[in-house]
C-alpha cells in the first residue's frame, strides 16, 4: 500500500486527468511518460485484474514512467484517487459516489473528468489496461480509448473481439489450417441433445463460456446427467457457449510479443493437480498446477509451437502481447486451445514467466509492451482520414 499511496501523493500534485496525443516523442524526451493502468471491471476476472495489475504497477521503470490508478469497481464505476488505491490494494473500495469518472461527450479534447465537481484531471500519454474478461478483454475498453485517440497496450478492436470469442476465433483458426478441437456452439435458444453431441464430439466434453477466461464456468462431462448442470453454469457467464471434445495431452503454452513482426518466448507446460486446470488450479489452490519452465521438449517440437503461435497471432489480428495455449498429443500433435489478448501478469502467471525464461525480464517486458502501443499509435496516425488532405 505505500507504494500506491506514494503514487497518488504525487498524482494529487497534477492539473488535470486529460488524454493527449499530441506530440507524444516530446513528452518521452521531456518528462515521464504518464501510463494510466486501468484495473477491475464488471467481469467473473476482476479479482485476477486486481493481482495482474498490482504485478506491472511493481514492473514498471519509475524512472521513465508516471503510472496514474484508474480503477473500475465490480458495479461498473470508473474510479480514481485514494479509492482506486484502495481497491488495487485490498480489492474493496469506499464510497465511489464522489470520487467517480465520467468522459464528457463532445469535449474536443476527449476529457475525463472527476465528477460531481466535474474537475480535470491529469494527461495520460498512453493506457495499460489490464482488464481480464468481457468488458475489458473484448474490444469494448479499446474502442472507446480508440475513440478517445490515446494510445493502448494490447490488441485492437478487432484482434480483442476475435480473441474473446472461442466460437469466432476457432473458425478464424480454421480457415487458417491451424488445428483446434472440434466443437459446438450454442445460444440460449439451441436445442441441446446429447446423443447428438456424443455423436460429434464423444465424451469426457468441456462445456464452457464462448466469452470468459481464467476457466470461469468451466466443466467437464462425461456422463449425460452432468450435461444439463454444466450447460447452466456457462449459460451464467454468457449468452453463447461452447461443448468441446476432449484433448489428452500435454498443456503446453507460448507468449508472444510485437506488432507487425511478433515474437515467440519459449514454451511452458503446466500440469494440473486437478481434474483439469479449473479456475481453482491457477488461482485458489496454491498446489493447483507445477509449471515447467522452459518446457521439456526437442528442439523440433519447441520451433513448431512457436510457429504455430506465431501464426494463430497473425490470422487473428493481434498486436501487442498474447499468449498461446496448445494441447500436445503423445504423437507430438498440436492442438490449438485458444489465446489470450489480456494474460495474466499475476506472480504465477506463465506469459511473464514464460518471457524471464526468454531473457525479457519484466520490467523490461512492460517497458516493451508501452513502447509498442504508442509506436502503432504513431503509425496509424499517419493514415488519411480526409480525401481532400
């Protein structure tokens, strides 16, 4: 808590909280470069947020970077100062009522502002956000710092939506000639028969959120009367979900960093202690899962996951950072499980770890990350936006 404390003495000392994008080189030559770490959320993974952010808040070269606390309560408030603190430190907040944010509309220079007092607040030169899950993870906060021209970390709108989506992005990963695990996809409106099911996809299954990370409303069937509870428990989470066949194999996983000429870190494998790695495993269970870092794999194994992973990045649009989960089957098949455009920056996380194991340590590795949202910034504000400019 000092260190947060500390930081919100000295963001107190500023004028206001406004987001610029202009002349972003001479603010890197003239003074710190001010990163609003945005943390929390509406999502079943605010409390992973909360953990992933307290994580790159530590990370972060103080020398070159002024980070501003931007937190957003489970209840959907944006808020900043001694509550935003507060909840990155414990998680709880206290009355957000007058210390919230607001984005006044129309504002030419796309303001936040603290609200009732409607009181500016510092600029932001670029924003980290660490928001795990719908509602963060899924291109809705990066279309609106799209909107509001500041510069982001992570993938776009686009890459996030695709990524987010298990449904959509498996049908990306397909036309791509990247194999995935066979799959269904359902709405609330399906009609849902298990023969049928069994038919396609055989059992054990995974029922699952189309939309959800860190294995919230995750379950494995394999008996029809464990079907019905578990296609409840995702329909808690989401509107739309997936019933997957079962991989066995080896779980092993890839970090990627970079825009335009993305880089693979060495692959990991994790090793669940459970039936499988349930939110329990990664987060609760401090002997959930034993990660094996670097993975042991031949040389020939370890090149193909990270071409595959650098290939699953680029047919879905990714920029930034993602990391790559693979099933490897006992004849060295790969199996693509899914992504994440959002990781997790916990002390337990594998996309941090898998990049020490890589030489990045992880201060430099969010130094990186910064570096490249604001140099995709730069080149898309070269685009033309006018056809008489």
């Amino acid at each position: 808590m000092v260190e947060i404390a500390q930081i919100w003495s000295h963001h107190c000392l500023q004028s206001g909280f406004l987001f610029t994008s202009n002349d972003l080189h001479y603010s890197i030559m003239k003074r710190k470069i001010r990163v609003g770490i945005l943390f929390g959320g509406r999502s079943a993974e605010h409390e992973i947020s909360l953990q992933s952010a307290r994580n790159i808040l530590h990370a972060l070269d103080k020398k070159k970077y002024e980070p501003v606390l931007l937190g957003i309560t489970k209840k959907g408030q944006w808020i900043l100062g001694q509550n935003s603190a507060i909840l990155l430190d414990s998680g709880r907040t206290k009355d957000t009522q007058k210390d919230t944010v607001a984005l006044v509309p129309g504002d030419q220079k796309r303001s936040l502002v603290s609200t009732p007092k409607m009181q500016g607040i510092a600029p932001l030169d670029v924003v980290f956000p660490v928001l795990h899950g719908p509602l963060g993870e899924d291109g809705t906060i990066q279309g609106l710092l799209k909107l509001m021209d500041v510069p982001f970390v992570g993938a776009g709108v686009l890459g996030s939506a695709v990524g987010m989506d298990k449904d959509v992005m498996k049908r990306l990963l397909r036309d791509a000639n990247i194999p995935t695990a066979k799959f269904l996809a359902f709405d609330h409106n399906s009609k849902i028969n298990f023969s049928h099911i069994h038919q396609n996809l055989g059992t054990p299954l995974f029922v699952k959120p189309a939309n959800m990370g860190s294995s919230v409303g995750v379950s494995k069937v394999s008996k029809k009367i464990e079907l019905e509870q578990a296609i409840q428990t995702a329909f808690e989470y989401d509107s739309k979900i997936l019933i997957e066949e079962f991989i066995k194999g080896r779980e092993i996983e890839c970090s990627v960093l970079g825009n335009e000429n993305p880089i693979a870190s060495v692959p990991g494998e994790i090793v669940p202690h459970h039936e499988f790695y349930s939110y329990e495993a990664k987060y609760t269970d401090p002997d959930g899962a034993s990660l094996i870092i670097p993975a042991k794999l031949s040389h020939g194994v370890i090149k193909k996951v990270q071409a595959m992973a650098l290939a699953a990045f680029k047919a879905l649009c990714l920029e930034g950072m993602a990391r790559v989960d693979f099933f490897l089957t006992k004849e060295n098949g790969l199996i693509l499980n899914e992504v994440n455009t959002i990781p997790g920056f916990t002390n337990i996380s594998m996309y941090p770890k898998l990049w020490e194991a890589s030489g990045i340590s992880q201060k430099e590795l969010v130094d990186r990350l910064i570096r490249l949202a604001i140099e995709r910034y730069t080149k898309e504000n070269k685009l033309k936006n006018s056809l008489f400019l």
